[in-house]
C-alpha cells in the first residue's frame, strides 16, 4: 500500500516529467497542419566557424496579410538533399542550428524537405575556410574592418530622401548605424552579404527619433560578383542588393515596413564594400504594420555607405564569462569637438541579456561613458559575436563600434559538447526534388 505522501511525492515526480517531456520534446511541425498556402524555405544566413549556418522557416500569411515565419530547428526533423557539389552536415544539440561545410571546388547546392513540404534549391557556396578573402590576411587594409574571420561589423547609413506620395516628412534625412554581417562566397565569381543584425538611428522633428531594424521575416542581402571572370582578384564587383526594413517613431510607438524590397545598386564596387555607395532610386512604400492596407511613407531614393568613424571611439575594457554568464564593460568617448545626444546599442548574439542592451546618453567632448553589459549565453559551444555600436541621435554625424568574439568553454554536458556529424543523413542526387533554380 502507497501512503498519502508517497503519491504526492510520486504524482508530483510524474507531473515534472510530464512538463519537461512538454518543454524538452515539443511536437514537430507537421506539413498537413500548417495553414494553407505554407511554404518551406531555407537560406545560407551566416558563417559561424568556417561552416555556413541556415536559417529554415515555414511560411504563411497572417489575418492581416502580413507574411509570417515559423523558423525551424534540426530536431523538426528536416530532410536535406545535396543538389549540386559536395558537403558535411552538422548540427548543434543545444540551439538546434544547422551548418553545411562545403567540400570541393563546386559550390555547395542543397534542398529541404519537410513532410510534403519542399524548398526551392538553396545555394550553399564555397568552403569559407578556402576563399581568398580579407580574414586571410591580417596586415592587409581589408582587415581593418572585420572584428572576426566569420563576420564584419561596420558603420554606416546614408541620406534618405521623401517625396510623389504618402509621407511623415517631406526633407530628407541622415541615417546613422552599425550592423553586422556575414559574407558568403556562394562561387568563385559572387559573394552575397547577408545582414544578421544592425540598428540604425534617424531623426525629425516632426515625428522625433527613429529606430530602423532589418525585418526578421525578411532576408536582406547585398550580392556581389566580380568584374573578373575567375574570380581572382575578387574586387571590383558590381552589387544589387534588396532590404526589408521595419522602421518604428520611438515618441508614439508606430511600426512600419516595407512588404516590397528597397532594392539597392552600385556599378563598380572595391573594398571595403559600401565604401562606394550603394543606391536605391526606384522608391519604396511603407506600411502600417497594423494597419497592412495603409501606406503611411514613401521613400523617393536612399544612399547607403560606410561611414568613418572618428568622433566616437569605443574601446572594450573587459570581458569575462562565469557560471553561463558574459560580461562585458565598453568605454565610449567623445573625441570630437562637439556634444551629441549618443543612442549606444548592443547588437549579435545576446542571447538573454541581464542587463540594458541600448540606452541614450548626452555625451560631451572628451567624456567617457561606461556600457557593462551582462547576457545568459545560449547553450552552444560554437563561438559567437556581439557588437557594440554608437551613433549620434540628430545633429552631427557621430558613430563608433567594437565588436567581441567570445565562446563557451566545452564541458560533459551533451550541449556543450561540440557540433554533431550528420552527414549520413544527408540525401545525395535526388532528382525528385530538384527543380531548376536555386537561391
């Protein structure tokens, strides 16, 4: 016979497998129950490691016709099939992030399969590890931009002008930011920029400070191909590019987008890239994102290029981790003649910050402001990046950034282990589900 206590100890024994059975093995996806229409797509987003990292979704419409994107982890059971080229599989248990390392001189070409669900082909690339580029020569001027072999950071904006429709403001205005981003070698010829973060800061009087974020439903990306017809040199290249944005007035709260791509172009483009600038001057319409049948702005044209970055200089101090905990402490000066309102902001892999990861402060010449910044890592030994930005809110141009490249010591817990090898259930050369194109 059980005592009392004993069933309370065992129902509640039963009642924390049952809710971490809940948390722990959420159910898959399946094709059959997702809304009408859905489509599964998939993108070579970053270079983590030497490795290309995919972001995967399922995609659908909302009530309000907006698209809306159920990303997707390698525990939802995935199939992937190698197209074109050759390639590794790999997985990381604790965030469920999928990598390709490409093998070969082909590019790399896969396509996704879940349930009745396929892709469209994806373009995967080169081996970032065996590209001839700026994170393999240390002394050489292009590595003044890059903060890591996987990633560049910079900063940037451009003018933004408004006018023939619907607009919050008539004047143009500057855009001040700092982003973050990958360069994936997708052949020997083309490169294509993806932007995995950046805030970027504008001001008008009328309407007030603006934040602008890259729309996580969107990719944005900038391609490049090269002038040479083997790729070697690299540079110069032309580039075209197409940005989704979601642009919020920080006074009332209003969020707005661009449903169609603000498609950009430059001719000839050397290194670093944007340092010619790179133009939109087709326009782009905006909408209320409550409101997706209202146009609310209307941009007329749009210079993006990097800025230099002389006024602000932000230095790391320290960084330390302890116990699944990073802790970083910036230094941001003024070095410039002028005083500036400075909207300071951490971007990259912050997984759960403990600690503001943006604030505004009045910044006079030749003070120092001090950022410590506190985050809970994400379980994964795979190294990862924040940056630090700095921008000034209106008047004078003021801008700096430092990045931080940190990782997670590996340890016998399973999600600290290091990536898994699932290269042997990569499905090769089915044509079944090849179609013509890839992305």
């Amino acid at each position: 016979m059980v005592r009392p206590r004993a069933w309370f100890v065992l129902l509640t024994v039963l009642a924390v497998v049952v809710l971490a059975a809940g948390v722990f093995a959420a159910p898959k996806p399946q094709a059959n129950s997702l809304p009408a229409g859905s489509q599964l797509e998939a993108v070579a987003f970053r270079v983590i490691d030497e490795k290309v990292a995919m972001k995967a979704w399922v995609s659908s419409r909302d009530a309000k016709g907006w698209e809306v994107r159920r990303e997707l982890a390698a525990r939802d059971g995935i199939e992937w099939t190698v197209v074109k080229g050759d390639g590794k599989l790999f997985e990381d248990p604790g965030t469920g992030m999928i990598l390709f390392k490409p093998v070969g001189r082909e590019p790399l070409v896969v396509q996704a399969k879940l349930g009745n669900l396929v892709s469209e082909p994806i373009r995967v690339g080169l081996d970032p590890a065996t590209v001839n580029s700026f994170e393999h020569h240390p002394d050489s001027p292009e590595a003044k931009l890059a903060e890591s072999a996987d990633s560049f950071d910079a900063a940037g904006g451009g003018l933004c002008g408004h006018r023939n429709g619907p607009r919050m403001f008539e004047e143009p205005v500057d855009v001040r930011s700092v982003v973050s981003a990958s360069i994936i070698p997708l052949s020997a010829t083309e490169r294509v920029v993806r932007y995995a973060f950046g805030d970027y800061y504008s001001y008008h009087p009328k309407v007030g400070p603006m934040q602008i974020n890259y729309n996580p439903n969107k990719i944005s990306e900038v391609r490049l191909k090269s002038l040479s017809p083997t790729g070697d040199p690299f540079f110069p290249a032309t580039a075209e590019g197409d940005l989704y944005f979601i642009i919020k007035t920080l006074r009332n709260g209003m969020k707005i987008a661009n449903p169609e791509p603000m498609t950009v172009h430059a001719t000839v483009m050397s290194w670093p890239p944007f340092e010619t600038p790179v133009v939109n001057d087709k326009g782009v319409r905006f909408f209320d994102m409550m409101k997706p049948d209202v146009e609310v702005h209307r941009i007329a044209y749009q210079e993006l290029y990097l800025y230099p970055t002389r006024e602000l200089t932000v230095d790391l101090v320290s960084s330390k981790i302890e116990k699944g905990v990073l802790t970083a402490v910036f230094d941001i000066k003024n070095v410039s003649p002028t005083a500036g309102d400075i909207r300071w902001f951490l971007i990259g892999d912050l997984n759960k910050p403990l600690t503001p990861a943006k604030g505004l402060v009045r910044l006079e010449p030749g003070r120092t402001h001090r950022v410590t910044f506190s985050s809970r890592l994400a379980p994964t030994a795979l190294p990862q990046h924040i940056t630090l930005g700095a921008v000034s809110q209106s008047g004078p141009r003021m801008l700096g950034y430092k990045g931080l490249d940190f990782q997670r010591q590996r340890s016998g817990d399973d999600r600290f282990a290091g990536l898994v090898d699932q290269s042997s259930k990569l499905r090769r050369g089915d044509q079944r589900v090849a179609r013509a194109a890839g992305r």
